[in-house]
C-alpha cells in the first residue's frame, strides 16, 4: 500500500527546512502498511493500547466498548505481524475509557481507572509483566476516573495522570505521579483548567509532558497547552499558531523527524476534524487533507503566508495564515 501524499502548511524558516530535509532521508523507511492478520480483536472503541516496555515492536491492547455498548475485558497481544488473545490468570474488571502506560525501567505497563459495565468510574491500578495482569490499588490513589490521560516521563520515570471525568460526570484538574509502587499527587498553583479528552505525551525538546485540548462538562472545547516539567505546569503557545479547540484527538511522537503529531478529534461545534498537526518544540504547522477541507470550515486549515512551498514528498502547495 502506497503512503498517501501530505501537504505541509506553515513552519517558518530553518525550521521548514530542516523538517523537509528530515522527511526526505525518513520517506524510504515510513510508510503505511495494510495488514491482513488471521486472526483480530473483536471490533471496539475507547481501549487501551501500551507499546512494549522494552522499546520493543509489540503492543498490548485491552478493554474498550463494543459496538453493543458491553464492555470488553480481554487482552491481546500484537507482535508486529500477527494478533494473540492472551490468558492471564487474573485480568482487570471489562472496562471503557481507562488509561495506560509503559514503565520501562521497572518492565511493566501500568493502568488506571476507566468505566465499567454499569457507567460507574474506577479507582483501581493494574500492573502488566507481558503475560500476566496483577492488581496493584495502594490505599492512597487517584480518585475514579474516565477519558483521564497518562504519560510516560522517561526523565524522572514515573507515570503521570492527569484530569478525566469524575464520578459525577465533572472534570478533574489534578495531576498524579506512579512510579510502578506508590501514587503521588502534585499540588502546583499554577494547573490547566479541569478536562477531559485531552491529548498527552512526553517531549523531549521540552524536557517534559505536553498536554493540549480537551472538553468539561460545561461543554467547553480547549485549545490551550500545556507543559508538566514535574513539579509544575506551564501554559505553551500562548498567542501563537496552533491547533483549534478539539477533544478526543490522536497524539504521537515521530522519532525519525523528531516532532510531535497531532491528528483530528471533535471540535467545539461536534464536528470530527481530520486535520494534521506538527509540534516542532516551539510552534505548531498545520496542514489538511482535501476531504478534511471539504467537511470542516476553512479556518480550520492553517496555511502557509500566501507563498507556495515545496514539501519533501514532491508536491507544492499555496495557502495563507488566517
């Protein structure tokens, strides 16, 4: 399967070209791939899925809501060309909207909370060697959650959670850290508005956890982000290009360009986005399909100062900055 074209938007300067320059040594290595396994997972959304703590090429994936609303409580393995449904002999309660995140120093992926069955929040921490799931619910923890994140920060090795939606269906504002043994909850007095249905990750140009968009109950859409440097928060990009107000969106880091992704989500009107986003480590290019383009308003597409730019996949493209 052929990797479909992108047209970048704008990056000013040695940046642009030092992203270019990157892109066209990476193009020969990146690609999407269609695979066809035997055997897959049963059809689900809102799981969970860990890459391998060990930088390996596999990944795990549990939970998540079937299309009959049940949720699922069962755990797969991906080794990078074939899915296997694992047997623990213990495995966390069915659950939807839970979080979870590789400790790779300690060998575990660690999860925390989500909804079960009954819609009701869960409170509880489950560690994952690879093969077996066990239960690891200190007396003093998070308070229940769902639709919370939870970063890797390889710098200071812990986990961090932070937000969700609480018991009552509020958004949470509080920040933890697990380290594989014991919950710690930071007290910063400076913190991001409470949400949930933001997207997370660990940068390393920041030195830290980025945090960007969200919603509350007050129906709220955020386009604020943030940056956790482990004992507090500071607000990025304040004033600059970056994406619009939008929760639920897809978040990576691309190792072979050095950049931070960021892919559609629901904006503040419910409309699904299907926008691309790159995070340099000091401002945001963004760019839009055609279909993205035809289905959401115009100034949803961030565009480039009415000049036309060469992109290392061999297509040029003329916009302008809204």
């Amino acid at each position: 399967m052929n990797a479909r074209r992108l047209r970048p938007g704008r990056l000013a300067g040695a940046a642009l070209a030092s992203l270019f320059a990157a892109a066209g040594a990476a193009r020969a290595q990146v690609q999407w791939m269609s695979e066809s396994p035997s055997l897959s997972p049963p059809a689900r959304r809102d799981a969970v899925l860990i890459g391998d703590a060990n930088e390996g090429a596999g990944a795990t994936l549990f939970g998540g809501m079937s299309a009959s609303g049940a949720p699922h409580g069962d755990t797969w393995r991906w080794d990078g060309t074939a899915w296997t449904r694992l047997a623990p002999l213990l495995s966390p309660a069915p659950r939807s909207e839970s979080a979870a995140e590789a400790l790779p120093d300690a060998g575990i992926a660690v999860l925390f909370g989500g909804l079960d069955a009954a819609g009701r929040v869960l409170d509880d921490t489950w560690l994952f060697d690879g093969s077996q799931w066990s239960s690891a619910s200190p007396r003093f923890r998070p308070p229940g959650r769902a639709g919370h994140s939870m970063t890797h920060d390889p710098g200071r090795n812990i986990c961090l959670v932070f937000g969700g939606r609480g018991a009552s269906g509020e958004a949470l504002g509080d920040t933890w850290t697990y380290d594989g043994s014991a919950w710690q909850v930071g007290d910063p007095q400076i913190r991001p508005a409470a949400r949930w249905g933001h997207s997370a990750i660990y940068d390393p140009t920041v030195g830290g956890i980025i945090v960007i968009g969200g919603k509350d109950e007050r129906g709220t859409v955020y386009d604020d982000m943030w940056h956790y440097d482990g004992a507090n928060w500071r607000r990025l990009a304040e004033g600059a290009l970056r994406p619009p107000a939008r929760h639920d969106a897809s978040i990576a880091r691309h190792p072979a360009l050095g950049v931070t992704v960021l892919f559609g989500g629901v904006d503040d009107h419910g409309v699904a986005l299907g926008d691309t986003w790159i995070w340099s480590g000091t401002e945001w290019t963004g760019w839009c399909s055609w279909a993205a383009r035809r289905r959401a308003p115009r100034r949803r597409c961030a565009r480039t100062r009415g000049r036309s730019l060469r992109s290392a996949w061999g297509r040029s493209t003329r916009a302008k900055v809204l």
